[in-house]
C-alpha cells in the first residue's frame, strides 16, 4: 500500500466506525437517547463512555478498540544525480574563491535545493553566498540549458555554473571569480 493511499484508508476506517456505532435497537421512538453533544459533560455524571451498556459490561476503552496512531509520512530522501569528475564541487570552488581573497559571506549548503522538493533543478550540488551562488551538474548540457536562462546574470565553464541574480557583487568583481573557477579545472 502507498502512503498515497492512507488518507483515503483512515476516511474510509472513520465512516465504517461511525455507520457501526449508528446502528441501534430503538424503534426511533422520542424516547431514544440524544446524541452526545461538544460540551463537557457535568462533573460527577458518567460520559458515555463510562456508562454500561445494556448488558451491564462496561464498553472497552478507544485504546482496546484499537485505535490508530497518525504518523506524518516521511518522504523517501532525495537522491541527486552525481556530478561529473571531472568537475569540482561547489565547496571546492567556494574554498578557493575564499583562498584567492575574494568574498564569500555567510556560505550554505543548500544541495537539498536541487531535489524536486526544493528548486527542482537538477543539479548535483548547491552552495549559496550573498556574493555568488555555485551550482554543480550532472553534465554540461544541464548546466548549459540554465546559464541560458539565467542570461547575463550567470557564468558556465563545464558543469559548474556561477549564479549572481541574488548576489551583491557588483559586475565589475565577476571576472574574478570566474578566472579562479577557469583556474580549477
């Protein structure tokens, strides 16, 4: 069973436990006990649940009626595609714009981003600074196809792709990072 179909199991669990508890004995007559309301019922009356039934038993508790717990489903982990070897990784490549003196403030790993839950992208990893975005492919054709589209806001050498749309670097400081990405690979 697919956990797309769980929801749909637990209404379908709901509606059978309350058309089996809408069955009774009475004949529908006014003298036939009124539904049980939101409110609280007053201290020292037993609620329904600790009433008898008919029989004099006690009903058994929700716990050994087998009540279902809800778990929040997990998604199954995201599996990115492997970047080319002979590309570097975009810690790499941050590690050596840092090396070569250039600004790379407040670095994250944001790879989960490239999955289909986050950016869909496809790409193989993701490191964000409010100087530069580096985007790692699985292939050139990838990261070609997203240069692209990011037009003059973006450099590509290989399957590494070097985003400025969010960055604060100024146009005239792009030209070193992307002589020290040409210089890694």
């Amino acid at each position: 069973m697919t956990t797309r179909n769980l929801p749909a199991v637990g209404i379908l669990l709901v509606a059978v436990a309350l058309s089996a508890g809408c069955g009774s004995d009475d004949d529908g007559s006014p003298t036939a006990t009124p539904s049980v309301s939101s409110e609280a019922a007053p201290t020292g009356l037993p609620t329904p649940q600790d009433a008898p039934g008919a029989d004099g038993a006690t009903p058994p508790s929700a716990a050994a009626q087998g009540t279902t717990q809800r778990r929040p489903a997990s998604p199954p982990p995201v599996v990115l595609p492997k970047r080319p070897a002979s590309a570097p990784g975009a810690k790499q490549v941050v590690d050596a714009f840092r090396a070569a003196g250039l600004k790379v403030p407040r670095p994250k790993d944001r790879s989960v981003d490239c999955g289909p839950d986050g950016l869909g992208l496809g790409c193989s990893e993701l490191m964000a600074t409010d100087a530069v975005t580096v985007y790692v492919f699985p292939d050139e054709t990838s990261a070609s196809d997203i240069a692209e589209t990011w037009g003059g806001q973006s450099y590509q050498r290989g399957a590494v792709v070097l985003n400025y749309l969010e960055a604060k670097t100024p146009a005239a400081d792009r030209p070193r990072y992307e002589k020290v990405l040409n210089g890694l690979g």
